[in-house]
C-alpha cells in the first residue's frame, strides 16, 4: 500500500510566482508600515484581482485550457474579500501588538 503517490506531469513554476508575487504585494504594502484597513483592504484588493482573479486563471487556462474567467471563481472571490480583510487586518494588527511589546 502505497502512503503518498507523487503528482503526475511536469512541474509548472505559474503558481510559484503566484506565491512570490503575493509575498512581495504584501511586502510592499506592510513592510514598516503601518497597519491600517484601508491599506489591508487596498493590498487584498490587489491581490485579489490580479493574483487570484487573472494569473491563477492564466495559468489553469494554460495547464487544463479552462476558460479564462468563469463565474464560479468570480462569486467565490467576492464572498471571500471581506473574510481575507477582515482575518488579515486582526491577524497583522495582533502580530504588531506582539512585536511591540
């Protein structure tokens, strides 16, 4: 029996510069600065839309010829904006407190 089955076909590095891209967003918009909501609504916003909206869409596009914008991940996108925002801004904001202290 078999524990771990490696993944089938080649490796395809769109989704490591998804991940890169989405550090260095962050980073630019937190790195010494300060915390505000506007500014982590505005850093998820970007990220949001072009990360998650158009790149990952490229790319499954490009790996699976997937339709570039489909419905689901738009709805899925939206519902999820103020969750992200809402668990980014308390997560940063008790990640400040910490580092203060």
């Amino acid at each position: 029996m078999k524990v771990y089955d490696p993944p089938d076909g080649p490796y395809f590095p769109g989704f490591a510069i998804n991940e890169f891209l989405t550090g260095f967003i962050y980073g630019c918009f937190f790195y010494k600065k300060k915390i505000t909501l506007p500014r982590v609504i505005i850093a998820r916003a970007v990220i949001t839309i072009f990360i998650n909206l158009i790149l990952t869409s490229l790319w499954l596009n490009i790996l699976y010829q997937s339709p570039l914008f489909t419905m689901i991940r738009l709805i899925k996108n939206i519902v999820m904006f103020p969750v992200d925002v809402a668990i980014l801004y308390f997560a940063l904001k008790g990640a400040q407190r910490v580092n203060l202290k």
